[in-house]
C-alpha cells in the first residue's frame, strides 16, 4: 500500500488515523504504535530479540516528523522517538491489528505484565 491520502491525528483520544485513495482506512492507537514500534529498541536486532513493552496504555503522541515520503518518525509522551514507521509498516499494522493486539495481550497475560503504568510512591 502505497503513502496514504490522508492522516489525521487526533491528540485527545490518542489515534493516528490513515485513510487510503481506494477508500480503506486504519485507525490506530498510540499505544498500539508504541509498542509495535518498529525501533530496534522494541524488536531487537534480531528474530526472536523483541522486547515486550507494558505498561503503555497512557502514551500520547507528542510530534510527527516525516522521513522524506517513505515514512514517518512518532515522537511518544514516554520519550521514545527511535521507530521510522513506513506506509507499507503502518499498512500492516492496521491490516494485521486483530492479531497483533489480541497476540500482545496474550504476552502481557503470559509475562505477568500489564498495560497500565506502574508508579512508584515516593515516601
């Protein structure tokens, strides 16, 4: 799939909206952005060197920076800013959502892990 014909970001409810010229659309999340990020710091450098990402369930986008008219850099509310999401990439992951997340929540469960943040209360 080609670059999209729009992109909407809509701030408040946290969703990168990306409709195509044949009329398909993807709506997705920051937190589901966040932690499919494409960076080596979420999937490694290699198969099977993925690391799962919890606690994102807050994230907010905070910038968007284009990658000449491949792709886009999202810039996170928890400082991450090293994933380079290409249009075929963020294609895949609106195609491929079902899977992904209900896979994602499956690790989380497995892991012992959760999607909300985890703050420490200081004394």
């Amino acid at each position: 799939m080609s670059r999209p014909r729009e992109i909407n970001v809509h701030k408040k409810s946290a969703i990168l909206e990306l409709v195509y010229e044949d009329g398909s659309s993807h709506s997705l999340t920051a937190e589901y952005l966040r932690v499919f990020s494409p960076s080596a710091e979420v999937q490694g450098h290699g198969p099977g060197e993925s690391v799962l990402q919890f606690g994102k369930k807050d994230v907010q986008f905070l910038d968007f920076e284009p990658q000449g008219n491949y792709a886009i850099k999202i810039v996170f509310s928890d400082g991450h800013d090293s994933g380079i999401y290409s249009w075929a990439y963020l294609a895949k992951l609106g195609t491929d959502y079902k899977a992904n997340w209900s896979g994602y929540l499956e690790a989380l469960e497995a892991a012992g892990k959760r999607r909300e943040p985890q703050f420490i209360a200081l004394s």
